[in-house]
C-alpha cells in the first residue's frame, strides 16, 4: 500500500472534505455550497466513524442519493455472502467511501468532466463561430 493510500485509509472524513468532494463530484457550478453540505451532513449520519455500512438501513430516496454518489465515485459497493442454517445463500451488500477518490475531487485533480491526461481538447480552442451553422443551397 502506497503511503498516499494508507493515508487516505486511516484518515475519517470531515464535513467540510465530503461537502467539497460532493461539490467537485457532482457539478462544480451548479451545486450550491449549502446544498452540497446537507448531502455531506446527511450522508455522514449514515456512517459516523465506520468505514462502510450495511444497504438494509436506507431507504428508497436515500439510496437514490448513494448511487448518484456511486456515480462519481465518491461511494462504492461491496457483496458478502454467507449460508444460513437452512442452507439458502443470503446476500449482504454494504457502502464504501472511495477515499482516494474523495481526496483527488478535494484537490480537484480527478474531474470526471476533465481530461485524463491534463490537456486541453480540440474543441477548447474553436470560436463560436465555428458552432454557428449555415445554409448551403
């Protein structure tokens, strides 16, 4: 394990990282600061200090607000599987937080709107006029 890696596994989040990785994640421009600090706030009573929790506690437009969180990459998923007494398989499915992910949108370096590898796209340097259509005949 890498040293930024153990760091950012040994670190608990704050209120004021996830609100910014929440805001970086999701829509830098479009999200107002204090609605992405009640997602914060909201999805930290979820998990306090654990690391993961257990799927069975959210409710339906809960879980709506871990995928869209999925989707940034800022949550992700986990399945255990155990027999019970009966022999039937029971599934167990949990939420993590990325925090290597969290810790690169605090930085704003891992964008999912930006480029990978850091340049510019082509269609960067086109002027509006180059948008603009025009009728051939």
């Amino acid at each position: 394990m890498m040293k930024s890696e153990k760091l950012a596994h040994d670190t608990t989040l704050t209120l004021d990282e996830l609100t910014l990785a929440i805001r970086n994640g999701i829509d830098k421009e479009g999200m107002p600061d204090d609605q992405a600090k009640q997602m914060a706030q909201h999805i930290l009573n979820f998990f306090g200090y654990s690391e993961r929790i257990i799927d069975n506690i959210l409710e339906p437009e809960d879980r709506d607000a871990f995928y869209m969180l999925e989707d940034t990459g800022i949550l992700t998923t986990e399945r255990e599987e155990t027999t019970l007494y009966d022999g039937r398989e029971w599934r167990i499915h949990y939420w993590l937080f990325r925090k290597e992910r969290i810790f690169e949108l605090i930085d704003d370096s891992g964008s999912l709107e930006g480029d990978v590898t850091g340049q510019l796209s082509i269609y960067d340097e086109l002027g509006e006029d180059a948008w603009q259509r025009s009728r051939v005949d």
